[in-house]
C-alpha cells in the first residue's frame, strides 16, 4: 500500500493564492511575551459578551421543545425568516425610512459579515477585476479579493471618508488604461471605518452613489457597503446607510455583523443584496453550507423579542466610549509632546488610527515594531491596511484598538509606545 | 440620484456557473399539497434531535461564565483545540488504530461537512479539472463542483461500493486522452451512500487507494471521503475508513458531518487534511469566516465531556433501523409484486436506491413523477445524482429516503408510489 514518493501536491489557482494575512508573522512573533499590552487584534471586550442574554434566550427558545427542535433541524439557505424580517425592520429604522420596493427576500445571513464579503467577491469578481478601496481599506478584504484573484486601487480618504475627486480620479485613469471594464466594485466601511476610525459623511455617500452610477458605462458598479461597526456609535450624528441614498437598490450592497454589536462567537452577519444578485449567491451559499446554524439564529431572534438586544448594544457603546476616551486622553498625554504624531477622534468603532513623522517606519522593516514589542505593546503596523495600487503605502501609520484593553492597560500601551517612538526620534 | 438604466449586472463565472440544484424546480412543484409525504429530504428525523442533550450542555457550559464568555468570542480557524482532539481521538477509536503520524493540527472544523467539500474543491480544482465518482453520487457534491467549474466522471458501482476495475478503465481512458492531469481526486461516500446505500468493502478501500497511489504519476489524486453517515450503522460490520487503509496519510482526505449523528441546526462538520494541504485550506477558511462558530463547538465538546454523544448516536441507530425496516417490508410488499423491481437492503444510513424497469423514467421527462405527486408521495429521482461524464445517466432510479418520517407514513408512501409505478406498467 506504501508507495515512496508521490508527486507534489498540486493546489488549484485559488489554493496557491490564499495566504495567510502577511501580518500573522508579526502577531506570531509577539506570542513569546504573555506581559504584553496588545493594542491590535480587533476582537471584542470580553467582559461585555452577553452570557446573561444568552441565558434568557436559550431558556426561552428551550421552553418549547418543539421550537427547540426546530432550531436544531436544518433552516434554510438564506437564514431564518423571523430574523430577516426583524433585519429589514432594523435597517428601516437606522435608515429612518420605508424601504417599499425592499423586500426580505434580499437579505442573507452568512457566517459573520466576512462569509458575506467573500460570496460577493465569489459571484462579482473574475480574475484580474478590480475593486476601488480607501487607502487604508480593511486588511482582510484585501485576502477575500486576493483569494479571487481580484485587485485592490487604493484612493484617497479625509476625516469625511472616500474622497470623491480622488475616487474620480482613479475611474479616469484606470479608464485610460483601458481597465474601466474591470472595475466591478467600490469598497466603503462606512461607519468608523477599520482601520482609519473615519465615518463616511452624508454629502460623500451622495456622491459616491452618483459617481458608481455614472461610471456604470460597460458594467455595473456596485458598491460594496461594510456597516460592520455601524452600531458601535459614540456621539455625532446617526447617519443613514449608502444603502439608503441609492434609490433603485441595484447599485448597494449592504453587509454587516453581529461580531461587534454582540458576539463573534454565534458567528452570523447579514446583508442586502440587489435583486439581480441575490439568486447568485443564495446559489453559491447553498452548495457550501445550506446556510448559517439555524440554532444561532432562533437564538437571536429570541434575544430581539425578549428586548435584549438594543439594551445591549447601549452597554456596548457606552463601554467603548469610556476606552476610546482612555486612548485618546493617553494619545493626548504621550503621543502629543512627540512632535509630528497625528490622529482623528473616532465617533464610534474600535480603532484608532495614528499617523507618525514620515521617517519612521511602523512596519516590519522599521525598528519601531520589534522596540514596541520589547517595551510590551503590540500594534497592527498600518501599511498592511493599504491596497498595492493606486494611492500607495504609508508605512508611517499604525492601527491601535481600545477594543479588547481595559483603560489602564490601554494608557500604560500608548506610554509604551510613546517611549518607543520617542527613541526613535 | 436615479438614473434610469443602469447596464446589466455582470456576474464573475464563478456566479454564473453556482445554480440552484435541478432538483429545487421538483421540490417546489410539490409545495402544493400540504397532504403530501415526502420521501425525499435527507433530512434527519425531527424527533430525534438532541434538545435534552443541548440543555445539559448549554447549563453545563453557562454554569462558568467565563468559558460561556469564552464560547461566545472568536474562536480560531481550524476550530477549537478541546474539539479536535475529541476527534481524533474518535477517530482512532473508529478505526481501531492510533495514529502516531497525524496531528491535530490536520484537523479542521467547517461549517459542515459541505463546507469541507467547498474548501477542498476551492483549494485542489481548477476551472476544467474532474473528480471521479461512482455513478450515482452525492448530488450537492457536483454542484461543488459545478461552482469551481470542474467536472465529475462516473464510474460503476455494485453493492460492495465502486468498482476498482471500472474505476482503472476511466483512469485509462483519460490518460488516452491526454486528461489524466486533469484528475485531481476520487470521491467516495464511503459509509451507506447517499443516495444508493451502499458501503465500500474493506478490499475495495485498499484497492482504490492503491489505484490512487499508482495513478499519481503527473499530480497527486486525492481520495475524498466523505463519511457523513459513519455514525448510522444498522448492522453489518463495522469498517475502518478509508483514511486507515493510507499509510501515509497524504491521499485520503476524510471528511464528515455533525449533522447527520446529532443536529444539523448547529451547522458542524469535521475533516482531516494531508500536511501539504492543511495550510491552503485553513488559511482559505480564514478569509471567508475566521473559523466556525466557536460557541457551538463549546456546545459539542460538553456534549462529549457529558458523555451524551455515544448513547445520542445509538438511540439515532435503533431508530433509523426500525424506519429502515419499515421501508424494506414495504417496498417488499408493494414492490416486490412488480416486475423488474429492485433495491438494497443498507447497512447504515438514510436511503433506500430502487431501480425501476428499464422503460420507467423517474424524472422530470417521466409521468412517474407527476403521478407520485398527485396519488401524494414525492421522491427524489435518481438521475440527478449521476455525473453527466463517464458512466452514464440512469433515468430509471429512485432515492427514498426514510429518515423524516414514521413508519406508518413510510409504508403508505412506499404503497402510494407502487400504485403509480403499477399504472405505467
């Protein structure tokens, strides 16, 4: 039975190109030191995951053993319809208007909002398509993208989001080059965006709708709309989707989580889907997993009715709040007196994006990541969050979250920090 | 805003090529009548599903708020360490041997054993590969493949599973044809096939993989196993898998499902990958969902630690067995009588595979099927589950499936379809 040498094992196209997130060698490296502060992964706070909620839910649900066995029988592909029917009624709500011509239909519930992300690359993308992204844009987006083959063009962004002269600029020149035809999408994390913290404003998701549209020529352009931190809001204004500006629903798609705003743990996101899209990839969904755990979503269904969820999520922006204020007083308190340190206050999410002086390095070929690491604070170097094209790297940027941190230990890691680059200065 | 044409929406090929199974169109023709009894869903029988089981587990896991609070986190992509060594340990007692060569670190949680088969087509497949298969296989399983553009090749099968010279004949006649580097894997439903019954015999195991072995001259051919029904075994012995019969464990992946021995409302399902190819497929899975959810795999793991699992799955045997006997007297008592009749009696499992006479076609172009439905019975026809390559279509065959209903039911359905077999005689 033994043979002695087989020949190589061949992966498929796909196989060869998924890799593991280039920043996963930095995180490795920083395992040796259990002292350590980390200030990057962007999980969320332990302490505010809703075992008292799950509690009320699984009790209820389990309280009729018929809806019990329900939710341990296979559901459907699409999700749980008392769910989406309680999701267009969310998204209605934050959008602060009727959707008449949106139906349930539309929506899906994947494995987190991620699942969600890479369907839409699946059915929208061939390789060597290209999607248009802020520059920083959501590093593991960029991993869905390369899985497919497809490219990320960075543009620019300012404390309102995507800059639309810049967004325009880039359709101009890929269309120049002949490229236009392979632009199938543009990517936003709208809401206190990962990595940047910054909020698209109402004025740019006007625009960013119309200039999709208009450069809608050979192919649509959809706009791929990640309102993962959505719920997750501080202070300012609660604005409405891109989804809601995009009047014939054919042009947003929207996707979101309920990582953040409840547990990663259940592992659900949801999103709407143009109808022309849906049957796509309700399709490609089918043959991978028949949908997402059917227990899971009779769980939050309940957590919905029983009223948990919204109180919940009053807790959530409270407590970030309370450490975002942590990070930027110590921002304030260390990073301040060094000169040429840059950031913006985020109105929401779990990030704080910091712009340093242009010689310092962040990055693995800098000296300041393994200094940090030996004074014990761990960050995501910034220019891991940047697309190869288009607007380019600044390897002089970092992302730090007050995420997982409780405020002591978020104050001591900016110090440390603080230290760090001060040496290096 | 609104413009009034946008151009058509472009699909990636991937999305073009994803399409609902043919057999949906049947299914929901049959929504009809509320009355009917389906013979058809391979889903598992509602009265079975462990809710007392998941109460224990759920208060067991919730009485630690911290391991809840843990559960409810990000788990890892591979899945949660506690688990995978409960599998491999469940492996090896299953298959009588310990592994000394196989790592946890081979073992991946999916979201189930679909996911497994999506993973392994994404990271081994290339648009124009093919797998060979027996004919009739697992039908999602060429929709699998359909979504990576490959192709399934059929090849005979008898009662003792596929057949090796059948299976020699294919390889050689691709290699004729200049498509042997083409084949990249063999899938076997090596326990109680889905949808014929039938198991692979201890020596047909050891010749398939020695055939793999032999066949890998210009790439490696893979073994797919695919062991979702393992757990259901009626009688009959009790075989080691595949995976045993490959001393090195670097052709037979083994893959499997939590769905069918406890609950497919938690969406779990296992495999074990070779070492070459464990990364491919882990860092795949971490782009499109970080790994499944992490709560239901705590769930499992107390459902083991409870020592719930094993007497679940032996009360799931007795039961399907009893159902199991329920079609085969009926099937002898109405079918019998028609000429030109046939089955086999399984071993394990949920299904019961009839062939009809030749002239009987059970599908779509056949008036079985519409009779069936109209005396009030639905089955699943057997010619969606041939490959359209290699061994041909038999248009004359059935799947019945006797997991979701009681025996009463199952008898007045096997009667129901010997009435409209009888009518076209």
């Amino acid at each position: 039975m033994k043979i002695k040498t087989l020949p190589a094992l061949a992966l498929s196209q796909r196989g060869k190109r998924s890799k593991l997130p280039p920043i996963s060698d930095l995180m490795t490296r920083a395992l040796g030191n259990p002292k350590l502060i980390s200030l990057a992964a962007g999980f969320v706070d332990q302490a505010t995951l809703p075992v008292a909620e799950m509690r009320k839910a699984f009790d209820a649900l389990w309280a009729d053993p018929d809806e019990a066995r329900q939710a341990l029988q296979y559901g459907t592909t699409e999700g749980h319809r008392p769910l989406r029917e309680k999701l267009l009624a969310h998204l209605q709500e934050g959008d602060g208007q009727t959707y008449q011509d949106v139906s349930i239909e539309q929506f899906v519930v994947t494995s987190g909002s991620n699942q969600q992300l890479h369907l839409i690359a699946d059915t929208l993308l061939d390789p060597g398509d290209m999607v248009i992204c802020t520059a920083p844009t959501y590093l593991v987006f960029m991993g869905v993208l390369e899985d497919v083959g497809a490219k990320a063009f960075g543009v620019d962004m300012d404390d309102a989001g995507m800059v639309p002269e810049s967004l325009e600029a880039a359709l101009e020149q890929l269309d120049a080059q002949g490229e236009l035809g392979r632009v199938k999408a543009i990517y936003l994390v709208s809401y206190y965006d990962n990595p940047s913290g910054m909020t698209t404003s109402v004025e740019r998701r006007q625009q960013i709708v119309e200039i999709a549209h208009r450069w809608s020529r050979e192919q649509r352009i959809h706009i791929i709309e990640d309102a993962a931190y959505r719920e997750l809001r501080f202070d300012g204004p609660d604005i409405p989707s891109t989804f809601s500006f995009d009047e014939d629903h054919e042009t947003v798609i929207y996707t979101t989580t309920f990582s953040k705003p409840f547990a990663p743990g259940i592992r659900l996101g949801w999103g709407v889907f143009p109808k022309e899209l849906i049957d796509a990839v309700t399709n490609l969904k089918g043959n991978i997993d028949f949908g997402s755990p059917n227990l899971n979503q009779h769980l939050l269904v309940k957590i919905m009715e029983l009223g948990l969820y919204e109180p919940h999520i009053e807790m959530l922006r409270k407590n970030y709040a309370r450490k975002k204020t942590a990070m930027v007083n110590a921002a304030d308190k260390y990073l301040r007196p060094l000169s040429g340190m840059s950031w913006f206050e985020p109105h929401g999410g779990l990030y704080l994006w910091l712009t340093l002086p242009e010689h310092i390095a962040a990055g693995p070929d800098g000296r300041l990541f393994d200094l940090a690491l030996e004074k014990g604070v761990l960050y995501v170097p910034g220019q891991y969050c940047f697309p190869e094209l288009g607007a380019g790297v600044k390897k002089n940027t970092i992302r730090l979250s007050f995420g997982v941190q409780e405020s002591d230990l978020i104050d001591k890691g900016v110090e440390l920090l603080a230290e760090a680059i001060g040496e290096l200065m």
